[in-house]
C-alpha cells in the first residue's frame, strides 16, 4: 500500500491535537456526573454551562438556546419531530429532496406514521434550491422549512440569507438549517433563523459531539425524555467533557476559517486543472463550496473505491451514513448525474497539492486499468 491520503473531509475530520489534549486532561480528573450536587459535579457543571455561553458568544446567539446533543443527526431530528409534534395543528412542511439522511428519514416519518404532508423541493441545475419556490410552496398550514446550508454530496451551497428572509416575510413558519458543511469553512448569520444544528467532528472536533441552536420562542417536545438537562428538552446524563471542549474546538475552526479556506480553494483550483488531464472524468458542480468536489468516471464507483483503498487513497461515493445501504444518491439524482459512477472528494487545510498529484497519478492507472473509455 502506498502512502496514505485522506480525502473524505466531509464524512469526518481528523481531531485536532489541542482538543484532544483538553478532553484526555478533563478525563483524569473529571468524572462526577454534572448533575450531582457536590463540589466536584458542580465545578463540572460551571465549566460546561461557560462551554454552553462561549459557544453562544461565537455563533452570536443567546446561552438558554445552545442545546447540546450527540451529533447534528440528533439535532436535526430534534428539530423537525420536536417542532411538529409540539404544534401538531399545521401539518405542512417544506424542505428538500437532497437533506441529509438524518433530516430527510425524520420527514419522512412524520409523513408515514404522523400524517404530515411535505413537499419536497428540488434543486436548479446549478444544484442550488429557488429561495422563489420556498415562497411558492408555503401554505397557511406550513410549520416549518427546513433547508441545509451545504448539501454533504455535490457542495451546493443554499442561499439561506435569502430563504429567512422570504419564509419570516410572507409566513409565520419557522425556519430550520442544516449548517454542518457550512460551519468554520463560509460565514454564517443566525439571524431569523430559528434552529440551526451541527456537528464537532466536521470542525476537527469529538465525535458524538454537537449542537441545536433552538431560538429561545420555539417550544419542542423532547424526544428523549429524562430529567430538567438541557432546559427539559433532552434528557440524559450530560456528555459534559465533549460538550466542554466543543467550545475550544467551534473558536479554534472560527479563528483559522479565513486562511484555511484560502489554502482549500487554492486545493479546489489546482485539484479541477490537474483533473481536466484524465479521461472519462468529469467534475458533477462548477459553483459548489470549495472543499468538496463530485467527479463521475468511467469506473463504477464500488471498484473505483476498492482500488483507490488498496493504494491508501480515502475518498467515498455518497455520504457516510448511506454508504452501507443500497440506497440512490438524492443529491446527484436530483441533478440527472449517474451516482453509480460518481465519487465524492473533500478537502482540508491540512491537505496538500502533493497529494492531489498523487490522487491524479492513481486515478489514471485505475482508469487504464478497470475502465473502457
């Protein structure tokens, strides 16, 4: 095997070495359930309550609406079947067909088990949805719209600025987004945004780490239910040393989003002039975020991925948490691109030139070898 690169950025990201150096310390010493009520426990409740006010600071939003969940795919859920089954008398939602699995399964069992009706919005062909067909869709019976910023498989970036703007103007619907892909790579402004969820180990952060920012006037009804942890609306012991590091790891990816996403769009540059030299291939998204680009080529992407694997190259076909189902890509679907011969490659700051002349370098011994083009 040769060298190994990792290219699948999107999926996860490495730890960084200062958080994980913060979390192993709190380890040793910091153990007591945050709950309790002696000396130990509170100081570990103190800590994790100026986490909660640190992260609230950066994202320029209030401390009492920083909820602190498992991972996006948990405050994606909370959001959307927390919100509807708290007001159950609208029953209309409007999203897209490209959500991210965790937020598209949770729609669809509002629809099939709960009886709600939602429309699903389909993106331009620049991969990108109307903020004009959000406008269209709503109804007076419409609860929420639910949109994410960047969509995990082609890097469509969704104009949510515009969206607020419309469904705040012409409804009284609440508006939830999906910033994981965006957060420490595009600026992002909470405002009129009434829930917004994310994950730590897209920034270099903990896995089972993340956020719901629920604006402090959006009732939900708690899906795990327990004790009065995170203001009554997810119950549970507290992951308190993850959610006291997720802090330090959101103002690390703020503090280095500039010049990382300089060096990423320098990476996106060289990656699609370099890619122009190998046949069969062709790039899925011309205006998508920078660190991630979607390629179709000649080789179905299951052997692809095998023999990019067994020379050490890390890259994917769809998003993580489909890639062991025989599921279609919505996202590629959505844009009449063949998922069966599309590969997903995502960047990051610490990635180099180097290694994209290495990825090129495979790639065309892989298409010499597996494909007819």
């Amino acid at each position: 095997m040769d060298r190994k690169v990792y290219f699948d950025n999107v999926a996860t990201t490495r730890t960084d070495s200062d958080v994980l150096k913060t979390y192993k310390d709190l380890l040793d010493k910091h153990y007591c359930n945050s709950d309790a009520l002696y000396d130990d426990a509170v100081t570990i409740s103190n800590m994790m309550e100026r986490s909660r006010e640190n992260i609230a600071k950066l994202l320029n939003v209030e401390k009492e609406e920083v909820i602190f969940t498992s991972g996006a795919s948990e405050a994606n859920s909370l959001a959307i079947k927390g919100l509807c089954l708290r007001n159950k008398d609208k029953k209309h939602i409007i999203s897209t067909i490209y959500e991210h699995s965790s937020a598209y399964n949770a729609l669809r069992q509002l629809e099939d088990d709960f009886g709600y009706d939602v429309t699903y919005l389909m993106p331009g062909k620049d991969g990108k949805i109307d903020p004009e067909e959000v406008r269209k869709n709503l109804r007076p019976d419409t609860i929420l719209v639910s949109i994410m910023l960047v969509n995990n498989e082609i890097g469509a970036v969704n104009d949510i600025d515009e969206i607020k703007k419309i469904v705040k103007k012409h409804s009284g619907t609440y508006f939830h987004s999906d910033i994981t892909q965006g957060l420490g790579k595009i600026d992002i402004d909470l405002k009129d945004v009434d829930m917004a969820s994310f994950s730590a180990h897209k920034i270099h952060g903990l896995k089972g780490s993340g956020v719901l920012i629920r604006k402090k006037h959006v009732e939900l009804l708690p899906l795990i239910n327990g004790g009065q942890q995170e203001y009554g609306i997810r119950g549970g012991t507290a992951n308190a040393l993850v959610d006291i590091v997720l802090a330090k790891t959101l103002r690390m990816a703020l503090e280095r989003q500039k010049e990382s996403y300089r060096h990423i769009e320098e990476l996106n540059a060289y990656f699609r002039e370099q890619i122009k030299e190998v046949k069969g291939v062709s790039i899925n998204l011309d205006n998508g975020i920078a660190n991630l680009i979607n390629i179709s080529t000649p080789i179905e992407s299951e052997v692809l991925l095998n023999a990019l694997n067994a020379k050490g190259i890390m890259v994917s076909s769809k998003s993580t948490c489909g890639s062991k189902k025989n599921e279609p890509n919505r996202a590629l679907k959505a844009l009449g691109i063949d998922d069966d011969h599309a590969i997903r490659v995502s960047f990051d700051y610490e990635n180099t030139k180097e290694e994209i002349d290495h990825f090129i370098s495979c790639l065309k011994e892989d298409i010499d070898k597996y494909a007819r083009v």
